[in-house]
C-alpha cells in the first residue's frame, strides 16, 4: 500500500517537471533568452543594439528577436554592453571577411529558432563578456 502512494507521489512530481517546458510558437526569426551566468548582477545591459537593462545574477531575460545572429566556435557574434560592479564590461564581434557572408570558415548564421545564450566574464580580457550558445 505504501508503495502505491510513492508511485503516485513520484508520477505527480514527474508530469508536473515535464510541464515547465516553454510552449513557443514556430519562430519567424532568431529568438534569444540571455542567461546571466556571470555570477553578478548585470545594469544596463545592451546586446546588439537591443537594451535589455537589468539581468539580475542566475535569471534570465525574455525572448528577444533578432533578424540575424552569428555564431563561432559556440560563441555568439554580438556587441554588448553592460555595468558589473560599477565597471563597465564589453563585447564586440566584427565580422570578418566580407560582411553579410559566416564570419569565419568556422562561423554559421544561426536558424530562426529559440536558442538560450549564457553571458559569462571572460577569464583572459579585463572588461569583457562572453556570449556562449547553451544547450
């Protein structure tokens, strides 16, 4: 008897995770979640000519769209801007070659889709973000 209400315990807690997945409309365009991984809160916050504002640390923003968006290597092409601890943090992904063509040999357009994009603090530049393409 014991084990009946374990199972319905257990069959409850697993639908109830499944149903936290995003129910998305087919997406016309590239539509990006930033995901503030940087371990501090994030203030004026400006990705690619788009201000989002604040990211507070470990939350994420709304969908956001963008006609066109690069990736490299895992990394998003994107210019940001934004305030960490009073300094401000930079991006900036120029595109190289002829513009308008992949960035790089490596470098693809990204797909009209829903991607999640994790900001981080680059370890080997003073000032700068990384913008890394989630899973």
């Amino acid at each position: 008897m014991p084990y009946r209400y374990f199972l319905l315990l257990f069959a409850f807690l697993f639908f109830a995770a499944c149903g936290k997945n995003e129910d998305l409309p087919t997406p016309d365009a590239v539509m990006v979640k930033f995901v503030n991984k940087t371990g501090e809160d994030i203030s004026g916050l400006s990705v690619s000519r788009v201000v989002i504002g604040e990211l507070k640390k470990g939350k994420s923003s709304e969908y956001i769209r963008y006609d066109a968006l690069g990736q490299q290597y895992g990394f998003a092409l994107v210019e940001a801007v934004g305030t960490i601890g009073g300094k401000k943090y930079f991006t900036a992904s120029a595109c190289q070659g002829i513009c308008g063509t992949p960035s790089a040999p490596q470098g693809v357009w990204l797909e009209p889709e829903y991607y999640k994009i994790g900001i981080y603090i680059a370890k080997n530049e003073p000032n700068a973000l990384e913008f890394k393409v989630l899973d």
